[in-house]
C-alpha cells in the first residue's frame, strides 16, 4: 500500500530559474521553512543533510538519498526509517507549461509496512509544510527575478 501526499502550485518563471532555487540545497536555510538547515548535492547516489520542522513536531535531521534528478525538470530521493518499516520517495517537480509559467510539485510516496499509516497521522503537518515550501520557492524565484542585473 501507498500514500501520496502532494502540493501544487503555479509559478510565473522559467524551469531554469525555479531549478536554480531548488537545486542549490545548500540556500535552502535562506528561505525554505520545511528544511531550515540543509546540506549536500544534488548527485545520484549523495545523502542530503536536512533539518525537517513539521508544525507541531520536534525538529528531526534526516539523511535521504539522492535517487534521480533531470536538470530544470525534478529532483527525487528516498528515506528509509524505523528498519524500513517506513520507506518513502520524495520530490521536487517542475511541469513547463510555456517560456514562463511552470506548476511545481513538491510531494512524497510512503510505503513500507507503516509507512502509510504514520503519513496519514501526520498528513496535515505534512500538508502544510509541503504548501509552505511550495510558496517560498515561489516567493524566492519570484524575489530572484524581480533583482535588477
């Protein structure tokens, strides 16, 4: 069984740009609330070092790899926790719909033999945090542009 949590939104940028905020993990404290403090790259088969801050939940440090990434299009990884009782895929989507206009999706698969029933307990905070993501990738892509040359 699996669950898909996800978040949606429109953003008024080329891929490039929104992939220029996404794929420097290491800015990712400047402006993400969802991973506060983050380290690592973007590499096939990299650990990434981040800090999770869900809403109502102590802040965890969690270490997922790196499992598929395509240049202004998405970013994947995968985190296995409690012995692989809870496994789950993220990402981190960028859908061109013209020269200047993209929907970004940010969710995450759970599966695993807990996986599922841990997401569901947690599926507001997760919610919100995806949508607060979401909305300072928009806000930070946005700011970018607006930053005259």
């Amino acid at each position: 069984m699996r669950l898909k949590i996800e978040h949606r939104l429109g953003i008024q940028a080329s891929p490039a740009a929104i992939w220029a905020v996404i794929f420097d993990v290491s800015a990712w404290s400047q402006w993400n609330p969802l991973y506060p403090q983050a380290s690592g790259e973007v590499r096939i088969g990299s650990r990434l070092n981040l800090k999770l801050a869900l809403a109502g939940r102590d802040p965890r440090i969690i270490t997922p790899t790196i499992s598929d990434w395509v240049p202004n299009e998405q970013i994947h990884w995968r985190l296995s926790v409690l012995g692989g009782l809870v496994k789950s895929t993220r990402y981190l989507e960028i859908e061109q719909l013209n020269d200047n206009a993209c929907v970004f999706s940010n969710g995450e698969l759970f599966e695993g033999p807990l996986g599922p029933t841990i997401a569901k307990r947690l599926r507001p905070a997760i919610r919100a945090g995806f949508a607060a993501m979401g909305e300072a990738v928009k806000a930070r892509v946005e700011a970018i542009g607006r930053t005259p040359i």
